[in-house]
C-alpha cells in the first residue's frame, strides 16, 4: 500500500520564539510587520548554549526582554547585551535574535565587544 508522505512541523518552543507583538499602525515594511510577528528568535547556538548551562526565563521574563528589545531598537540599538538575574545574552535587535547566552560565571569574565546597547534587567 501507498501512503502520501506526511511533512513533519516542528513543535514551537519558548526556546525559538515568544509571546506575538501586536503590529504597528502606518507605513511599515513587510519585514518590520513580519519579524515583530515572529517575536524574539533564539539562535540554534543560543538555544544549545541557553540547554547546556541551564539558563532558563519564564514567560514573563522573555516579555519583559523582548519589550526592551523593541525599546532599543527604536533608540537605534543593533547589538545588546542583555543581563537577566545574572545571565547575559547577546541579542541582535536589528533580527530580533538572541545570538548567544552565558551564566554568571562565564559573564563574569568576559570582555563584551561589537555592542552598542546594553540591557539590564
């Protein structure tokens, strides 16, 4: 017997993207309109980093740095760093894409460069 092939759809997790903004009212991009529908992406290597060293953030949290993510972004941010109960990440605000995560430990000994924006919450 003959079975269609079926596609696999990947499951979306809080790992790849968070709660929806609500889209902007006037001229704006297809682009702008559809990355703040996507939310804040985390990259495959911040998601293994982020799994590896168990840095976590509730839903709320992901909220509260996706909104000043988009705060940045409208300062003319391009690259933050973004400290969250001691984790650092480093987040694309042009992509909207968390580019990599490190605990205290690792934060604490490390010289951030090629930022010009930073996020304390």
């Amino acid at each position: 017997m003959v079975r269609p092939i079926q596609p696999i759809v990947p499951a979306i997790s809080q790992e790849q993207y968070i709660q929806k903004a609500a889209p902007k009212k006037g001229n704006v991009s297809f682009g702008d309109i559809l990355q703040q529908q996507q939310g804040l992406a985390v990259s495959k290597h911040a998601a293994d980093r982020m799994r590896e060293r168990n840095i976590q953030f509730s839903n709320k949290e992901w909220e509260s740095i996706h909104e000043k993510v988009k705060e940045a972004k409208q300062m003319g941010v391009k690259d933050a760093l973004v400290v969250v109960d001691g984790s650092a990440m480093v987040v694309s605000v042009k992509n909207n894409t968390v580019i990599t995560a490190l605990n205290q430990s690792e934060a604490d000994k490390k010289v951030f460069t090629n930022i010009d924006g930073t996020i304390l919450l």
